[in-house]
C-alpha cells in the first residue's frame, strides 16, 4: 500500500481549527469558571474546533463535515453584526472549498496518494 500524504491545504486548516479552538478556548474559560451559562455552551463549540483539527490531521472523514458545520455555525451566528458576518462567511467558502475538492477527499477515504498537494 502507498503511504498517504496529507494534503498541505488539509494541514493548513487542521492547525487553525486546532489554533483558534484553542485560543478561544482558553480566553473564555475564565468566564466558565465564574459561573455556568453561555461560556460553557461557548467552550463546547471550541472544543468541537480542537476536535476536528486534529481528526482531520487523522484523515476522520467526518471531522472535515463537523469542521465544515462548525464554520457555518460561526456565519449564523454573526448574522447581525455585518464586518463578522463577512469575515466568516469568508472563512467558510474558503474552508468548505478545500475540504470538498477532490484530493481532499481522496485524503480523507484513506486512498493512498504520493506528494503534497494543495
């Protein structure tokens, strides 16, 4: 059998999920140690971030469709403030284009491929 190589776009986006879940991550915990509430729904959607990040680094199919919502959750949720609301709509064209072309999937159904890709 070939020996798999992550695609570099696939690496790319792996480490910012993993980055901005775990930095999101640990600016809203001290609000979670104040008290429960909206941080601890917040900390479990960071969380989701960190996850797919690094299932993704572990060519888990469904971690590029969980990375792929928890982008389009993020453009739900700044409907109202429009500067948010580009940004990342943005991040998820860009995000879900990656994830779904075809080298990516090859990737992530585990069919072994040489080089690196983007």
């Amino acid at each position: 059998m070939k020996s798999q190589r992550r695609p570099v776009s696939i690496l790319i986006i792996a480490c910012f999920f993993i980055l901005i879940g775990s930095i999101e991550f640990a600016v809203r915990f001290p609000e979670l140690l104040a008290g429960p509430g909206y941080s601890v729904l917040a900390e479990l959607v960071e969380l989701l971030a960190i996850v797919a990040g690094a299932f993704m680094l572990r060519a888990q199919n469904w971690a590029r469709w969980l990375a792929v919502a928890w982008a389009g959750f993020h453009v739900i949720l700044s409907i109202h403030v429009p500067r948010d609301l580009i940004v990342h709509s943005l991040l998820f064209v860009v995000v879900t284009w990656f994830l779904l072309r075809p080298n990516s999937a090859n990737y992530f159904r585990g069919k072994g491929f040489v080089g690196a890709q983007i």
